[in-house]
C-alpha cells in the first residue's frame, strides 16, 4: 500500500515540475514514506533519519519529508522531536505537497495532517516504472477498529475509488504491458461504488485484459462474500489465491482483538470456498502474544493452522501502539514468550508449506515468467496463480511477461522448481472448474 502511495505521490511531484534522483545525495528534497503498523517500523525509519541528519550537514537547504502513517500519528512532535525533519504529511494531505514544500524552502515547516473522509486520488496518474506487476489502490482507510491496530487512526475512515476510474487505469497498464495487477484495501468487502460492490469492481478489472491476472488484497473474514467467492471462480484471470488474516485461533483473543468472527465462522469460510473455488490458497496474517494470551490460546492458534494448513502466513510479534484499545489493555505476555510463540507458528507454517509443495510434484503449474532467476542467469523465475514462486530452465524463446506451462519436480517450504513443458494462454484456465 505504501508503494501505491509512494507511486500517487510521485504522480503529483512530477505533473509540478518535480524530478526523480536515484541517490539522496543528488537530491534537494527527500521524502520518507513511513509505517506504523508495528514498532520496529516506527525504529527503522529513526534509523534512515540518523543518515539524513549526516546529509544535511553538508547540504544545508535539503529537505527531510516524513509521509503517510508515522506523520499522521506523530504529527507536529516529529518536527519538534526531530530538528532535521521539515515536513510532515499524512496520507490525506498527498495533494498540498508542492506547497508544503514551497513553505518548507522559505524556512517554515510544513504540516498537512488533516485526514479526509472522501479523498482517493481518483483522478492521480501514479508514476509508475515499466513492469510487470502494478498495485492499485481502490479504498482508503479502514472503519473495523481492530483493538491492536492503528490503521483506522492513521488512515482514516473507509472510502472507496471510483469503478469508472479503476477501470480506466487497468486499461493504462494493460497497454503499457503490465501482466498482474493486485487491487489494494485494507478490507476490500467493504468496497462500494454506487451498487457496485467489491465482486463487480473485480469482475469489471478481469474483463478489461485477460492475459492480466488480477489479485487483490485484504479480505476481512467477517464479510467475504458468497458473489465474490463465486466471481473468482468465473473469471479465468482472476487468481485462485485469497489472503484471510486470521489473527489469532482462540474465539476469546478474536474478540478481545475486535475481529468480529469465531474460528468456527472462519472455517466454514474457508471450507465454502474451497469447494466453490477447487485449488484456491490461502495465506494469512497471525499475531503472537497478544495481551493476555495464554499457552492454550497459543496452542489454538497452532491448531487453526494445522486445520486450514495455509500456503503461507506473515506472522508478526504483538507490538503495543499507542492510541488503540488493546494498548490499554494489561500486556500480560513477555517478551520472551512472544518471540518463543513466534518461533513455533514460524516453524509450524514452514512445515506445512514444505508438505503443501511436495504434494504439488509432478503436476503442472501455468506461471508467469518475471525474469532471470536472482541466483542464476540459466533459470528462469515466475509465479503461479497461487503466488508461488517457481523456478525453471530458460528458454530462449520465452520472454519476460509470458506464461508457460511448468511440470514440477523439486520443492523447498518457499520455491518450487520445474521443467518447461509448453507456452500457455490464461484466458481459459478455470472454464473447466465452473462449467
Ligand atoms: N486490514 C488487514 C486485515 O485486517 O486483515 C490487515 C492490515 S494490517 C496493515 C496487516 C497486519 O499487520 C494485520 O493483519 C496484523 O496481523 C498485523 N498487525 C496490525 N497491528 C499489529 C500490531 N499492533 N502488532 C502486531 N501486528 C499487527
Ligand atoms: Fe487494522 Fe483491523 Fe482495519 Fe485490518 S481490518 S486495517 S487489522 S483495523
């Protein structure tokens, strides 16, 4: 998302006459896109301030531009706190940018923090570089107050970009070759655009190109809908691929947390679009050591994982933020047993993506070829539509951006290797499934 953003701001920098450098040190501003989802991001970008603070002291007039998250939840105590910092702008304020640092150049600091409740950047060209894969933004901010996120306070409420407007901008990157591009929200359920919903946004983007496969990414449990379920079945490039965060497998911490389903409700989730979607993965977010966690809770959640046995999971270490519900609450779980916790979901979930890829050997998966593999220029790297990573021997006839037919034969917990079998055209891939 904060590459999305990254591309917007860069869009409205460039249409004022702003440049691209490729170093800070050939820069005259230099903006920090931040995050403050967890703690340890909050550090790093202190961390990058350091370095710039060193710049700075050779280069006097630069500027140091702290965005998105970190500038929403820090507000003005950046600029005091940190006296190289010139400008703070959070998500909403993308817009004022040329002006805040117009103001920052004549020695004032600019401060844009104001969240909005309609802003999309609907009309924004992001700048983005030639590739293959593109994100897109189609909603802001989020209105489900989980109790140990952030989000809600420092993107705001939920508003959604325009069908019309979305669509227009797949049509840009299919010309511009683009093959794979992931729709962006932090619940993508909640997307509405008059009586256009979240499936209809979906199904409109699969129809634009259907050599794109389109992803899209999150799915809030509580609302994934059956049309939706059954749009991603219906459509050959849309992928069979659904990230579900979990969070937790103890009905108690789902609720302490403000998630708003049971482990019950999200199983039968995930058994329904199973059967309406053959093959479909999923990954998942999970926290360890939340407050008052105990063992049992801990172990539930080991549990939910051995039942859905998820393809892969990004799994994260509770981390207090100021601000939300669940900061108040008493943190009864060490730090110790945090990391101890994450070590073993960390370990379960590596297991099971080993199993779950050795029980793909020998079949035949369609990927996209992304390039030469990073560790050798006589391999060939793609993906699957599950979003797996596969490695093959190049082809000298196959390039960058095509699919192929790739038959397994090797697998570790995250790549799968292959043989090239064929060329491959998506355009039909699922037909099968929902005749
Ligand atoms: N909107 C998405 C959803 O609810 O599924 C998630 C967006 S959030 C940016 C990504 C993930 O960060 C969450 O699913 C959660 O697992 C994790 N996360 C959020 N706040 C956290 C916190 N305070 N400590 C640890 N992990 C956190
Ligand atoms: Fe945060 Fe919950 Fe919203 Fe996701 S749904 S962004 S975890 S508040």
């Amino acid at each position: 998302m904060n590459l999305a953003d990254t591309e917007i701001v860069l869009g409205i920098l460039q249409n004022k006459g702003f440049d691209k450098t490729d170093s800070a040190n050939d820069a005259d501003v230099v903006l920090l896109n931040t995050c403050s989802i967890r703690e340890n991001a909050e550090q790093r970008i202190y961390g990058r301030l350091g370095n710039y603070k060193n710049l700075k002291g050779s280069k006097p007039d630069l500027i140091v531009g702290i965005l998105g998250c970190m500038a929403e939840r820090l507000r003005k105590n950046l600029v005091e706190k940190k006296s190289i910092v010139d400008l703070v702008v959070g998500p909403d304020e993308y817009r004022r940018l040329p002006e805040l640092i117009d103001l920052a150049y004549n020695g004032d600091k600019g401060i844009g923090v104001k969240l909005s409740k309609t802003e999309t950047y609907d009309d924004i060209i992001p700048h983005r570089e030639d590739g293959l894969q593109a994100w897109l933004s189609v909603m802001r901010g989020c209105d489900k107050f989980c109790t140990f996120c952030v989000v809600p306070f420092t993107r705001g409420r939920e508003r959604s970009r325009s069908l019309l407007s979305t669509l227009h901008e797949v049509k840009q990157l299919s010309v511009r070759g683009f093959k794979e591009i992931t729709l962006l929200g932090q619940n993508v359920n909640s997307y509405r655009d008059g009586e256009n919903d979240f499936a209809d946004l979906l199904a409109a983007c699969a129809e634009v190109d259907r050599s794109i496969r389109i992803r899209f990414t999150t799915s809030h449990p509580q609302d994934l809908s059956d049309k939706l379920l059954l749009t991603i079945a219906e459509h050959p490039n849309l992928c069979n691929y659904i990230h579900l965060p979990v969070q937790s497998g103890s009905d108690r911490i789902l609720e302490l947390m403000n998630r708003t389903y049971t482990i019950d409700h999200y199983q039968n989730l995930i058994e329904k679009a199973r059967k309406i979607i053959p093959g479909v993965s999923f990954s998942t977010d999970i926290i360890a050591g939340f407050p008052t966690e105990t063992y049992e809770d801990h172990v539930m959640t080991l549990d939910i994982m051995r039942k859905v046995r998820y393809d892969g999971a990004y799994m994260f270490k509770y981390s207090p933020r100021e601000g939300t519900k669940a900061y108040r609450m008493k943190d009864e779980v060490s730090e110790e047993t945090k990391s101890k916790r994450l070590h073993e979901i960390i370990d379960l979930q590596q297991l099971i993506s080993y199993e779950k890829n050795q029980e793909l050997l020998g079949t035949e998966e369609i990927v996209l070829v992304e390039g030469l593999s990073r560790k050798s220029e006589k391999f060939y790297a793609g993906r699957t539509d599950t979003n797996k990573v596969v490695i093959f021997p190049k082809q000298n006839e196959i390039v960058k951006g095509s699919y192929v037919k790739v038959k397994l034969n090797k697998a570790t917990h995250a790549t799968l290797f292959g043989d090239f079998l064929d060329s491959a055209d998506i355009s039909t891939k699922n037909l099968a499934l929902t005749a």
